[in-house]
C-alpha cells in the first residue's frame, strides 16, 4: 500500500511538470531558460539526494557547463554546493558526523574567511549575472566553492570495495578538458554539445588559426592528458606501465604523452615530466633496474626529437621548445614573444604588491575601468595587451594570483593550506592501508606536481584551488579520514620461573 501511495504522488507531482517542459520545447520563448533549469533540477533531485556524493567525486575534475543556470556555472561548482548543502542538512538533521580532519578544516575554514573578508572590504562580491554593479564576483564564488566542496567530500568514506572505481572516475573526468576543441574541429553539427561544454579552448583554436602570427594548438589536450597519465598511475603504478608482458599500457601512456604535445604548452610538458620524476622516486624506482631502463627510454626518446625537432608539427615544436633543440623560426618567435609579454605583466604587477599586502585588492572590476581600456584603444592611445588581463586578476603566475587578490592573509592561508594538504596526503600514503596504497602515491604525486607548476611555472588561485582541495577531500573519503602510524603493541613482560612455581 505504501509503494502504491508512493507512486501516485510520485506521477501526481510528475506529469504536470512533464507537460509543462512538452509546452516549452514547442513555444521555447514562453519562460526564460533559468526557469527550465531550475524544473529540470527539481525533477532530478532524487537523485542527488541519494548519488550526490559520487556525483561529486565523478564532476569534480571535469570541464562542464551547467549553462542553463545564471552565470553558467560548471558542474564541478553546482555539485559543491549541493552536496554540501545536501550533507551539512543531514548533519542537522540525522546527526550523521563529516569525516575528522581536523588539521586540513582549519586551514580551509581561514581561507574561506580571507575570501569573504576581502569580498567584503572591497564592496562585496557584485555578480553582474545577478545584476551586479560589478564583475569579477565569479572568482570569489569559484574559491568559496573549492572550500565548499573539501568540506562535502569529507561528509561520508568511500567504501573501499569501491575505492578504485571511484578514483579512476576522478582522474578520467579530466579528459573532458579536450572536448571543447574536438566538438570545434567535428565541425558545426556537433556544435550543439556546447550547451554543456565550455568555448574557451575553441574560441582560442579558432583565434590562432584566424590569425597568422599564432601557432593553431589543441590546449584542451594538455590537462586531458596530464589527468589520463594520473589515471594510468592510479590503476597500474609507473612500474606497470613498464611491464612488458601488457604493452598496451605502454602504448596508451606514449599516446598520452603525445597528446598532451599537441597542446602546445611547454607549462604541460614540463609538468608532466615532473610528474614522471616524483612518480618514480615514490616507488622507490631509482634503487631498481628500472632506473637505467628509464634513462633509456628518455635518451632514445629525445634522439628523434633532437634530428627532426622542426619536421614536426607547430604545437609540438612550441610544446618542447624548452628542450635544448633548434625548432623554426615562426615557433621560436611566437614563444619568445608569449615569454616576454610575461614578463612584461608580471613587472607591472609586481609594483602594485606593497600597495595591497595588508588588504588584498580582491576581484570586483569596475565596468567604467574596462570602457575606459576599449575606449583608449578604440582612439588609437598606446595600451598595453596585458592591461586588460590585469584588470581581470588573470596574472598567469601563481604566487602573483594569490598576494596581489588577498595580500599577506591570502598568503598565510594558503601555504597553510598546502602544509596541510601535504602532510595528510603523505599520512595517507605511508600509514594507509595496503590495498589504497598506490591510489595515495598517484594523489600525492599529483599534488606535489600541481604545488610545484603552481610556483614556477603557471598558476591561478582562482581556478586551481578546486585541484588543491579536491585532492584533499578526496582523499580524506578515500582513507576514511587521516591515517596515522600506529605504534606496536608492546610485548608482555616474560614470566620468571620462581613466578610460575609459585601457587600462591
């Protein structure tokens, strides 16, 4: 009786809304698209209810669009907030406990803190997609967001039937990084998949090749392949891939390599080889014969680079274009100029530090200062190209990104965070259990390699705290909260032999 009562109103709140949708697929003008976004999650509520926290784990690396919701966030971001949401209710409600963390919460509670203090400070977060005054409020959501998210991976453990599994589903989500460049070249058709999947990396494919001073590189494919290689190493170690009596695992990591060469990222490439050097050194591969096979691999890999370095495509010539090689002209030149314009910002932005250590300067962009930029360069005034990069916070340099936005608090926060990040990361790795063993090297190798590029190489704060959180939380889930060493049971004391002779 209840199953039957249950189903009734199941269709009794159901078809109304069914036909509802039907009238909007005919008259699509008849509500705006926020309103069928919103049914559509009202509908499919159940089903986070029930699969939100592995809704979270599966989206939380990938590049999707939820652009039927205001300022078209990504599902990584929607997923954050309603699982948390989701979980924190149950927390009240049920008294169901989140996993204990204590040395990564408070780090990720100050950095949500210094978020909203600097949102406030600097006239609050302003979203023009809500009919703010101001821009640049989406960075303020995208950091709230990645704390958010830490905090809803920790509301349940990952059973660890179904650990390998739900690590290979948060690495190979990544691989959606290069669907916005492979729907642009299977040609207009397919252009429908863009409701759900970004234009960034398409509109800038398209660019350069419109343009004659620019090399045409598929940047999706960099990051789809470094979180395919994180994935290899999740399911079958370094060591495995290396196994000869399975060569297909060597295959698909020489195609992963390539793949990310045609991104044209020197960024990618060399992070990539950091995260083949720290792979190796965590599984102690440098006291095996395998550190002289590796050198092998590496010098007749480089050989047929170093004779044919300018035969080869553009994006993979500007990609190794770090390497000692000679690589054409046309490449060389675009490389130089991007390295240069660089510098260039990064000297500008430099001097604006002492200005904003105390208070960061925040992300809020006053319209007037992007018309005043466009103007200038409409009546021909000298502008600089990176000026309006600046105005919007996009410094590429990840230590710039995090001083300049949120000044000495900002910093405080953060490399509390990463501390933290990397002390649990290497608990979990050294004092977990067995069986999740190689799934907590392939997390700490990524979060080592991610802290290094972040410094040195490329990095925004704005868009890579998500990484650094994630990798946190999913963790945590992993290992069901911290692992620590646990300390031998000591041995009982021996019994003497008057003791065991005596009856009394």
């Amino acid at each position: 009786m209840f199953k039957l009562s249950r189903l009734v109103i199941v269709y009794a709140i159901a078809a109304p809304i069914a036909l509802l949708l039907g009238f909007l697929v005919v008259w699509p003008g008849l509500l705006p698209m926020e309103v069928v976004g919103a049914i559509v999650l009202f509908l499919a509520l159940p089903i986070f209810l029930k699969w939100h926290h592995v809704l979270l784990i599966v989206f939380w690396n990938a590049v999707l669009s939820a652009r039927f919701l205001p300022g078209q966030p990504d599902f990584w971001l929607v997923m954050a907030f309603l699982s948390f949401t989701i979980s924190f209710l149950t927390h009240i409600i049920a008294g169901k406990r989140f996993l204990h963390a204590p040395e990564l919460t408070r780090p990720m509670l100050y950095m949500g803190a210094v978020v909203l203090g600097t949102a406030w400070f600097r006239g609050g977060i302003g979203l023009a997609a809500f009919g703010g005054s101001s821009f640049g409020g989406r960075y303020y959501i995208f950091l709230i967001g990645a704390v958010l998210g830490y905090f809803a991976f920790t509301s349940e453990a990952v059973p660890p039937a179904k650990a390998q599994k739900m690590a290979n589903w948060f690495f190979l989500s990544g691989s959606t990084h290069v669907l916005g460049n492979l729907v642009y070249m299977a040609g207009p058709v397919f252009f429908i998949f863009y409701l759900v999947v970004p234009t960034n990396m398409a509109v800038g494919q398209y660019n350069a090749e419109s343009s004659s001073t620019e090399i045409a590189r598929i940047g999706g494919m960099g990051m789809a392949g470094f979180y395919v290689m994180c994935f290899l190493f999740t399911k079958y170690s370094l060591r495995g891939l290396f196994d000869w009596s399975k060569p297909w695992r060597f295959i698909a990591m020489f195609l992963t390599v390539g793949a990310c060469c045609l991104s044209g990222f020197r960024t990618v490439m060399v992070g990539l080889i950091l995260l083949f050097v720290i792979q190796f050194y965590l599984e102690g591969l440098f006291r095996t014969r395998m550190l002289p096979i590796m050198v092998a691999v590496a010098i007749f890999s480089f050989i047929p680079v170093l004779f044919f370095a300018q035969s080869m495509p553009g994006p993979v010539q500007r990609a190794i274009s770090f390497l000692p090689i000679e690589v054409s002209s046309e490449v060389l030149s675009e490389a130089k100029s991007s390295q240069e314009w660089r510098f260039e910002m990064w000297d500008a932005v430099s001097k604006q530090v002492p200005k904003y250590l105390i208070i960061g300067k925040g992300y809020s962009i006053n319209p007037d200062e992007i018309f005043a930029i466009n103007e200038a360069a409409r009546v021909g005034e000298s502008v600089n190209s990176y000026e309006g990069v600046m105005l919007a916070g996009d410094y590429h340099n990840g230590p710039l990104s995090v001083i300049v936005p949120f000044g000495l608090p900002g910093v405080i926060g953060f490399l509390w965070l990463l501390a933290s990040g990397y002390r649990v990361l290497s608990r979990n790795y050294r004092f977990g259990d067995v069986q999740l063993r190689r799934i907590n090297r392939a997390l700490l190798t990524c979060f080592l390699t991610n802290c290094f590029c972040f410094f040195f190489l490329f990095g925004a704060l704005s868009t890579e705290l998500s990484v650094f959180t994630g990798l946190c939380g999913f963790s945590v889930c992993l290992n069901g909260g911290i692992r620590r060493r646990v300390a031998p049971k000591p041995m009982p004391a021996p019994v003497t032999h008057a003791l065991a002779m005596d009856p009394g």
